[in-house]
C-alpha cells in the first residue's frame, strides 16, 4: 500500500486547524485534485460559501486529503489513539479465514469475507451485473421478503449469505441468482425521458430473481421478492453519531407538518417518536444518557442501527463475517438452514471423514462420529440464530479445543474497529470558490433539494453510548470508556442530509418505500477513489442527473416539485446543480 501524498502546497487559509495531522494508507489515495491557486484563497468564505462549508466534518471530523480513509483530527490529537485507529483499519481490509487468529472465523456461512469487498475504498459499492460474493466492490445486500408485510422471509438471515465453508453448503447457491437491468421507456409521473432544451437522460433499474431451488434449507421459502440494496461510505459516521437525538426529532417535527413520515418511527398524533424508533439490545448496556430507551437509530437506508457503536458497522464484522466478540457468542444463522445441512448425507459423510481431530476445524461437529450423531450436533450448533442458543454456542464451538475458548475479535480489538469506525474523516470540500459551483448551491436550495438534503447540523455534546464491550476494554484499563474514544463536541457539520426517511416511489421501489435521505458529503470523489460513480440504494443511478430524475419518476414521490423544477431547467444550471454536488 502507498502512503498519501503531501499537500502542503495548498492555500489553507482557514479559522480551522488542522495541525498534527497525518495520513494512514489506502491504495486508492490521491491528492485533492488539482492544486487550488492562492488566489482562490481555499477555506476562506465567498458571497455564497462560508468558511465553514470548506470543511464539512467540522474542525474535529475533516481531512484535506481526497481520502474515505484518513483519520479524524480527533483521533490524531488524542495520544496513541491513531495507533489503535490503524490496527482497527487492518480488521476492515483484510481477510477472515478458517487459520489464523486474529481472524480464524468461525464460518460456518457468511455474506463476505472482509468488510472492504463490499466497501471498495471505503466508499459506496459498486452496480454489479450478476451476484458474486468475492467479487471486491460487490456492495449489495440481497433483501429478500414476503411482498404482503415487507418481513423479511425466516428461512435465511437477515442479510442473506451465498458463502459457506466446507462441507456445508451456502443458504443460498449465488449461481442461480439472476440480476437483470431493465430500462424506463416511460416515467409514470410523465416527466419526458428528454430535457425542454433536448438533452437527453436514461433510467435504468435492476429485476433480481432467486429461484426456489437456490435456496439450501428446510423448508424452502415461499410468497417472496427480492430487492438490492449496495452499502454507502462509511466515512463520517461517527460525526452523525455526535447529532443529539432530540435535534433530530425537531427534524421529523418540522417535516411531520407538510410531509408524511414513516408510521413504524413517528407517532404522529403525539408528534414524536414512536418507541421502536429507538435502538436496543438485549446484549448491551442502553446507557443512562438516554434514559429508559437505547439511542436513536439513524444508520442504514431502513433506519435500523444506532448508535454507531452497535450501528451498521459494529454489527456487520458480526454478521457479514461471522466473527464472534464476547457480547456476541452465537452465530448468525437459521433454524432453516441448520435443518437442511443436519439432513443432507453430503455434510454428514464429509464431517465423519474429516472432523474426528481436535486440529480440524469442523471437530465440534464431530459428536460421537456416528451419522446419527453427527446430523444431531450439526442441527444443535448451526441453530444459533439468537442469544438464547448462546450456551450451545459456547459449550460446542467456543469452547472446543480447536478454537483454543478465544473470541475471534476480543473487547480490545473491537474497540480499535471502533476507533477507526468513529475516526474515519470527510475529504473537504471542492471549488466551492467556481462560479458555477456557487450557482449550482444556491439552485439548490431555490429549487427545494435542500429541503431533504438539509446542509448543516451542530453536534451536541456527544455524550456518546458505549456498549458493553468497549465498556469492558475500558475497564481493564482502568479508564473511562468515553475518554478514549474520538469524539466530535459542538462541530457544525455540513452533511447534506435531514436523517428522516422519505418516500420516492421508484420502480421496483426499496423494501417498504421508505428510505433515508443519503447524505451528500464526499460523495463527489467517488469515481476518482472507487473508479465508479454509482448511486442511489441499489446503485440504479449511474450519474447524479440520473439520481436527480429518479426523485421525479413519480408524482407521489417526497421530492417530485424539486425534481420538477430542476428538469425545466436551462442546461447551465442543470450542471451548475451537478458540479455543486459533485464539489461537496
């Protein structure tokens, strides 16, 4: 890997500083475009930008480097704590195998083998023509659920897995998944798929089929549909972390007066939150600052995770790889599947063959080597899909002498993951000194983006919620769990979302419909740091104008008058819009 670049020739004249702070690696690391004149006086307000705007994530949360990567000045003003920012970064980019600690993993069945596959530089993944589980840059999540309720379908997890170890076989045969791209001849709301002046733009969306064969459990799932969902940066997060709960439900108030929210988050007769709004964990600690509830969720499209601690990170090295931490001793499975491989002759003739050592890793499968017993233990340990079959857990697989009674990923360990989850910073700003740059901004809001994709907040105190095991690791170092964390106190942040879900009404639309708005910050830099510009959840939108124009497929859709408004456009301003969003 290569180390970033200086760029100290830039003109940083700014009220922000960014002293002491260095740079970790990533192959994907540039500098931040072409250098800025001194004249441009980069960081300095115009008559359309302030000084702030330069630097989205704050004086504590932004980097000058064109990087998803590089660590927070909060992270490098604390002694020893980049150091844990950079073993946490190594958790991220490399492989989970079945040999070597850190990283034996547990298997048996998973989603990827790292975290950076799907994450290709940290950012958002990228469209994809056909479902490969190791194909890096693949971010999509297979969604798939019964289309009367939106549940999720029980007989595979969550997050749906199309890898497992030998000799079990995956709950989903990957090579039968089907991805097709189909085209819009028509946008429902009427919009023409050409511009007044001529300009022409194209829509495409994606079908996904998973015929029942594909599916190795028992039973069989019946009455579903499936949808893509592609992961988005993780960069920042730990900014959006430092929001307090109660600025955001102002938020959803404000918005509650001329919009409708999603029902399963707001009560709208009392004009708050509901308490499913809320995040809790039966292996967690709620944190007293929150009082009798958990924190408000605010990761992931559906709005499902927080806060960062048990957001969508902290729980995806669990889920996506399978990796055990002491809060987590089970394994990330069903009772469907469990079934399926205790059944199948195929499993049960190979672990007989090859699992009788205490040096090979399917020993806990073992039993007393009968088939008998080796189909009972296989559905004994493999049906772990909650805490409630943690005992079973420990007593077969922790415990067993080939796992040496480690966590795959101890307290320590995750709480540098979780450095560098809450460390990682924004890249700054762009030509925010262009005259077609500052045009596009203030379209932008005179057009009604700016309405969702709200520009600015102000973190609170960030009095952040600590889980249970950074809580231990704290502990045993006679510390206060908050101290060593980077945290982001009073930071006006500029990142371009409302944090509230709203409805766009697409073709082959997003489980349930509604959808967080995705924040703006950085995402200008994606084709230059991940070589594709995707965007949207499924990564339908190839450009930002074909991003734009999906908020206007329906008349129905949250955001169909600024969608309107930008299409009546003259050509100039349309890209004036575009360079904007592409600077920020």
């Amino acid at each position: 890997m290569t180390n970033f670049k200086s760029i100290s020739k830039f003109t940083l004249i700014s009220l922000l500083a960014f002293q002491g702070l260095t740079s970790c690696s990533d192959d994907n690391s540039s500098e931040l475009g072409p250098l800025v004149p001194e004249e441009q006086a980069f960081g300095k307000a115009n008559d359309v930008f302030s000084a702030e705007e330069w630097f989205p994530g704050g004086e504590l949360g932004t980097t000058e480097k064109a990087s998803y990567s590089a660590p927070t000045p909060a992270v490098v003003n604390i002694a020893g704590m980049e150091d844990h920012f950079n073993t946490g970064e190594d958790f991220f980019e490399h492989l989970y195998t079945f040999d070597v600690a850190p990283r034996k993993g547990l298997g048996p069945a998973w989603v990827r083998n790292s975290c950076i596959a799907c994450h290709p530089s940290y950012g958002h993944g990228k469209r994809q023509t056909e479902y490969r589980a190791n194909t890096i840059g693949n971010g999509y999540l297979l969604v798939i659920y019964h289309p009367d309720n939106n549940a999720y379908i029980s007989e595979v997890t969550g997050m749906p897995q199309t890898a497992a170890m030998a000799p079990f076989k995956a709950p989903i045969d990957e090579n039968q998944i089907q991805i097709d791209w189909k085209t819009v001849t028509a946008m429902e709301s009427g919009l023409a798929m050409t511009f007044p002046d001529g300009e022409k733009y194209e829509l495409i969306y994606p079908e996904v089929r998973i015929p029942q064969s594909a599916f190795n459990t028992n039973p069989k799932p019946t009455n579903y549909d499936v949808r893509l969902e592609s992961t988005i940066g993780v960069y920042g997060t730990g900014l959006l972390d430092a929001i307090d709960d109660e600025e955001i439900e102002k938020q959803w108030a404000a918005e509650a007066k001329h919009a409708e929210l999603n029902p399963a988050m707001w009560d709208k007769e009392a004009n708050t939150f509901k308490a499913s709004a809320y995040y809790s964990a039966p292996y967690n600690d709620t944190g007293a600052h929150h009082g009798s509830h958990g924190p408000l969720k605010r990761f992931t499209y559906a709005m499902t995770r927080g806060s960062l601690q048990d957001g969508a990170g902290a729980n995806a090295v669990w889920n996506i790889t399978n990796v055990t931490r002491s809060d987590r001793h089970w394994l990330y499975t069903t009772t469907a599947w469990a079934k399926a491989q205790s059944e199948d002759p195929e499993v049960i003739s190979y672990i007989k063959e090859h699992g009788s050592s205490f040096a090979s890793i399917l020993h806990p499968y073992y039993a007393d080597g009968t088939d008998e017993g080796i189909a009972a233990r296989v559905y004994e340990v493999l049906n772990t899909p909650s805490i409630a079959y943690k005992d079973t857990f420990e007593k077969y697989l922790l415990n067993d002498e080939y796992y040496g009674g480690e966590e795959e990923m101890n307290d320590k360990q995750y709480y540098q993951f979780m450095v560098w989850h809450r460390g990682l910073a924004v890249p700054a700003a762009r030509n925010l000194n262009d005259d077609a740059v500052k045009r596009g901004k203030t379209l932008f809001t005179e057009i009604g983006c700016a309405n969702c994709h709200r520009p600015s907040w102000k973190t609170g105190a960030d009095n952040l919620w600590i889980d249970a095991s950074i809580k231990a690791y704290a502990k045993s170092i006679g510390k206060d769990a908050k101290s060593i964390m980077p945290r982001y106190a009073n930071q006006t942040i500029w990142p371009y979302t409302d944090l509230v879900q709203h409805r766009l009404f697409m073709m082959n639309d997003i489980r349930t419909g509604w959808c967080r708005t995705t924040p703006l910050w950085g995402r200008g830099l994606s084709r230059q740091l991940t070589g594709a510009d995707d965007r949207l959840h499924d990564c339908r939108a190839r450009t930002v104008i074909e991003a734009i124009m999906w908020h206007g497929y329906s008349k129905k859709s949250d955001a169909y008058r600024p969608t309107e408004k930008f299409y009546n456009l003259p050509k100039a301003d349309r890209d004036a819009i575009v360079k904007f969003i592409e600077s920020i």
